[in-house]
C-alpha cells in the first residue's frame, strides 16, 4: 500500500464521514508518531459525534412518545424577550418531521449567533409547518408580560399548517383543547421546543437590530432591549421611547421621549 503522508492522512480524516476502514487498519501499524496522532483525533471527534447523537436522541424521545402514541403533528412552542425593557415577547411554534436528523439543534442560548442563523435555515427548509409571532410593548404593558407571552403562543400555535395535534411547551400550559405537556426548561430537553427557541431569538433579534436603526441612542442592536449600562444610561439622557415597556422597572420612572 502506497505511504501516505501525515499531512495526507489528517486531510483525509477530516474530509470523510466514513473513512475506508483497511486505511484505518493499517495507520493503526504505521510507527510515526503523527499519523497515530491523527488516529486519536479521530477517534475522539467520533467519540462526540456519537455522544452528539446520543443526546439529540434523548431530546426528542418527547417527541417520539407522541409519534407512538398516534399523534402525527407535533408542535414544539418557546418564547424569547420575557425580561427586557424593551422591545416584543416572541414567539415561535415548529412542527418538525419524524425523520429530523439536525442533531445540533439545541436550546438557542447555548448557540452562537452565526449557528443560530445557519440552523434557522435549516429549520425552515425541513419543518413540517413553523410560525413567529410578535406581541409589541405597549401590548405587554397592557395585558402584562405573562399574558402576552401566552397569547403570542396561542396566536403561533393557530398559525400553523396544518394544525397540530399535540404541544410541548417551553414551561407554559396553554389554555387549548389540543394535547399538550408542559417542559420546565423544555429549550434544552426537546429538539421541537429548541427548534421553536432558535426561531424566535433570531427573529427578534432582527427586531431589535431593525429598532436600533430607529433608537441607536438606546444600544438595542447590542442589549436587544436588556438592561445593560447603555441602555440604562440613554433612558437617564431620553427618557424612554416608543418601545419601553412602561410597566417594567426602572423604565417606569422614566418620561416617554
């Protein structure tokens, strides 16, 4: 067998999902020193490649209780934006496929912002059905946050075609006649519900970056509306402006600009 170069074998490792396995065989009695390096990288991003799996797994076995069960449509639902100061609560429903395979799917805090926007994409292209909905500030002062974040999910669920036949909620009950369970910390237990929390943070981040360009004194393209120092210090120069929620605080003791 023609010698392979260390530089070779690691190109080649890295390039192929599913290397041929008399090559592997025989790096194993290659005597350099790199190329049994190589093989312990290998090895070791199998290694969480399969643990990768392992837990995407774990994470829809929620989903796949209900596929056993018969249901055929289920939604995932999560909420993104309960805390600032300013801006909407968003929130998304997804309705994924049996066959999903995007095992980087996860709670969408745990993600960058690049992979977020890549596995929102992804998302989109492969969800069986999938809804965003907005509730605005002055909706929020109005109804108070806990309402409007059950009614952006109720608005999201009925969004969806086709309708759902069952729900995994974001540590929600929704007041529907439709099957559901509720999940405390549910982003980071079930693909669906994380599927719906990359949804929602993406979109209204984009809300917030649209927002900045209309209240740049504010930081929102950074702060996403949150409290930072930023934030705080342009509500002490201004005042609040059109999207503050004026029933939180401290914006409460503030005059609207």
């Amino acid at each position: 067998m023609e010698k392979w170069t260390i530089t070779a074998v690691k190109e080649y490792l890295q390039t192929h999902e599913e290397p041929d396995a008399a090559l592997l065989e025989a790096w194993k009695e290659d005597s350099r020193a790199g190329v049994q390096k190589e093989l312990q990288r290998y090895a070791k991003r199998q290694k969480q490649k399969e643990e990768k799996y392992e837990d995407f797994c774990r994470r829809l076995s929620f989903e796949q209780d209900y596929w056993g069960r018969g249901f055929q449509a289920v939604a995932g639902v999560d909420e993104v934006g309960r805390g600032p100061l300013a801006g909407p609560v968003t929130t998304a429903a997804v309705v994924l496929p049996k066959d999903i395979s995007l095992v980087e799917v996860n709670d969408s805090k745990m993600l960058s912002a690049r992979k977020r926007e890549e596995l929102e994409t992804k998302i989109k292209e492969v969800a069986v059905a999938w809804s965003v909905v907005h509730i605005e500030a002055d909706e929020i002062d109005r109804l108070n946050i806990y309402q409007a974040t059950k009614k952006a999910m109720r608005t999201a669920v009925a969004d969806l075609e086709p309708a759902p036949d069952a729900l995994l909620v974001d540590a929600m009950t929704l007041p529907l006649h439709i099957e559901q369970q509720s999940l405390v910390q549910g982003d980071s237990r079930s693909v669906s519900i994380a599927a719906a929390s990359i949804l929602a943070k993406v979109e209204r981040d984009r809300y917030m970056q649209y927002y900045h360009t209309l209240y740049p004194d504010y930081d929102f393209a950074s702060n996403k509306g949150y409290g930072t120092q930023n934030h705080l210090d342009g509500l002490k120069r201004l005042g609040g402006c059109a999207i503050h929620r004026y029933s939180f605080q401290p914006v409460a003791g503030y005059r609207r600009s």
